[in-house]
C-alpha cells in the first residue's frame, strides 16, 4: 500500500509544480502589464502628435527668446517704452514659459532648456523684431489652437495667442512712437 501511495503523491506533485510555474508566470505578467501601464514619460509622449510636440518645443524656444530679449531691452533700452515693453515680455512670456513646462512634463514631451544669448543692436530693432515675431508667433498659436490633436495642449495656444496679440498690438504701438 505505501507504494500507491506514493504513486499517487507524486502524481498530486507533479501537477502541482506545473500549476505553480503556470500561476507565478500569470502573477508576473499581471504585474508587468501594471508597471507598464502606469505612465511614465515615454508612454505619455506617445499620445501627443508630432505636430502638438512640436509646436511645444517652438513655443518654448520662443518663449525663452522672448524673455531673454526682454531682460536686454530692460537694460539697454534707450525709451522707457521699449524698457517698459521688454518688462512686459519678460513677466508674461515667463508666465507662460512655466505653463508650458508644466503640461510639457505631465505630457512626457522634453523641451528645449538652453537659455538663448541675446545681443542688443537698438531700440528700433528689437521692435521691428518683435513685431514680427509675434506675427509670425500669433499665426502659429491660432494654428494650434485650432488644429492640434491635445486638448490641454490646444488650450494653452488659445490662451497664449490672446496674450501674443495684446503683445503684437502692444509691439506695433511702441514700434511706430520710435519712427
């Protein structure tokens, strides 16, 4: 009798161990697909457009360019209007600079984050840039804002784009008292 019951204890183990393998394989994957569906920064990047990528890291580029020829214009401005005018760009394009890397890093998306080295040639320059800029910048806000694939991301061009026109209208005022 001892012998059948060890057939039959070894029979009840060698099921066992497959059931066990087969269990813990189960429980492993389980908890990979949990790993890999918590969000983490190159799982969320995917589901933002190249194009919605893209203009975040135009705008944050711009951004930075603004505020970096602000701060000159506040130092080498030769009116109080253009020094006026870079404060402005300054505070505002900060403001929205910090949006940005906000919705950048619950996005996944990395910006650029090298600070531009402006050089100061005159009023009546940077002027006529920035006008200019915020043209070519307000054309690419509404675009966004009207085309981009994220709503977060949509949101923050309409709501730049209102910002950018007050600094073309803002620009272009400024820009006609140096002429």
């Amino acid at each position: 009798m001892s012998f059948n019951g060890g057939k039959i204890m070894k029979t009840k183990l060698s099921l066992i161990s497959p059931l066990s393998v087969f269990a813990l394989l189960v429980a492993s994957i389980s908890f990979a697909g949990v790993a890999l569906a918590e969000e983490s920064p190159a799982s969320k990047s995917s589901s933002l457009s190249e194009k919605d990528q893209t203009f975040m890291r135009k705008a944050a580029k711009g951004g930075m360019m603004e505020v970096a020829l602000g701060r000159v214009a506040m130092q080498n401005g030769q009116s109080d209007d253009v020094k006026s005018f870079g404060k402005r760009m300054v505070a505002d394009h900060s403001k929205a600079n910090d949006e940005l890397k906000s919705i950048a890093a619950k996005k996944g998306v990395k910006l650029p984050s090298k600070e531009p080295s402006e050089k100061w040639s005159s009023d009546k320059a940077y002027m006529d840039m920035m006008v200019k800029d915020h043209e070519k910048d307000l054309a690419e806000f509404q675009d966004e804002a009207n085309s981009g694939s994220d709503p977060e991301v949509k949101k923050f061009a309409e709501d730049t784009a209102k910002m950018v026109q007050e600094h073309l209208d803002l620009a272009k005022q400024t820009q006609s008292k140096l002429q």
